[in-house]
C-alpha cells in the first residue's frame, strides 16, 4: 500500500469510526434539516466545514497553532449542541439569505475546531520526515469519510420522510434532539474532565 493510500484509509476510518462518534454526530446534526433532493445545499454546507477544518488541520499539524487537545476536545461537543439547537428552533421554511449565510458561517467556524481535533489524531501518527503529504491524503480521506455518512443521512431522511407518514419537521425535531441529548452529556462530561485538569 503506498503512503497516501495509508493515510487516505487512516483518515476516512478516522471520521467513521463509531468510537470517535462526535464528529460523526456533528455531520448528523449538520443534515438533520434536509433531505436528498437539498444535496447541493448541503454539499455548500459540508464544503464551508471543509475549509474550516482543513485550515486548522493543517496549521495544527505544522505546529502554527497550539491548544489544548483538552479544550479543544470539550468544544467539539458544544459545536454539535448549538448546531442541534438552531435545528430545533428552525423554521421549515427559513432559507432566508441572512440565515442560510449565518448556517454556513457557523460551519465554517466549527470545522476550525474540529479540523484541530482531527490534528492531534494524525500528528500521533505521523513522524519526523515530510508532513505536506500525509496531511494531504488524510485531509482527503477525511472528506471521503465525510461524504460517505452525508449519504448515509440523506438516504435514512429520504427513507423515513417519502416511505412514512412521518413529516420532515417531525423528523428535523426527533434527530436533532437525539443528537442534543448525547452531545449535552458529552460537553458536560467533558466539562468536568477540564475542570479537574486545570
């Protein structure tokens, strides 16, 4: 297997793996308001996450910036409750151009913090020789992880949505707030373990 074959693995492993569950529940929670026929507007979404954390990602790795994998490990699960929250208090029909911007700013800001979490993963495997391509294949491994579960989300709304009697508002509401509910245990869990390292 070459390099970037391996990293390229590493990194869709990494984004899918069930017991790193918060980046996956972040990406649900990112899609809970659309279903298949809204992909491009997701995939505008998905892509301002993108850049947010392939920005940080890569300065992480560089050693540009430095925080706490602590801290930065207790902000990933705030990103995944404000986003569950604007979810639940979404109207239907809000694509108004200011609250869709502001949906995409807020991906944006989030994949900065969560493009440092996935950095403390790869710098843990990388050694001391070239880093550009390594963090290159993992970054794209990343997104294809990434696209990987959209799909998967798209495909279960569409399945509940268009097969059921179920209503697209119902199920924005039912999976945000599952998601809510596991990110809201996670933050304070997290919290506490902060606190105590301090």
């Amino acid at each position: 297997m070459s390099e970037f074959a391996m990293y390229f693995q590493l990194g869709w492993q990494h984004i899918a793996d069930l017991e790193g569950y918060d980046h996956i529940l972040f990406i649900a929670a990112l899609c809970a308001v659309y279903l298949l026929r809204d992909w491009k507007k997701v995939l505008v979404l998905v892509t301002a996450f993108t850049i947010g954390h392939s920005i940080t990602l890569a300065l992480s790795v560089l050693n540009f910036i430095k925080v706490p994998s602590a801290f930065i490990e207790f902000l990933i699960p705030v990103t995944i409750v404000i986003t569950a929250l604007t979810n639940v208090f979404r109207k239907n029909k809000d694509t108004a151009p200011d609250k869709v911007l502001l949906s995409y700013i807020l991906a944006l800001f989030f994949g900065l913090i969560h493009g440092m979490g996935f950095s403390n993963y790869l710098k843990s495997l990388l050694g001391t020789g070239d880093v550009l391509m390594p963090l290159f294949a993992f970054n794209v491994g990343l997104e294809f992880g990434q696209l990987l579960i959209v799909t998967a989300i798209l495909l279960i709304a569409g399945i509940v949505v268009n097969l059921t009697n179920v209503k697209r508002r119902d199920w924005t509401m039912f999976l945000s707030s599952a998601i809510f509910g596991v990110a809201f245990l996670m933050t304070v869990e997290r919290f506490s373990m902060l606190f105590t390292k301090a």
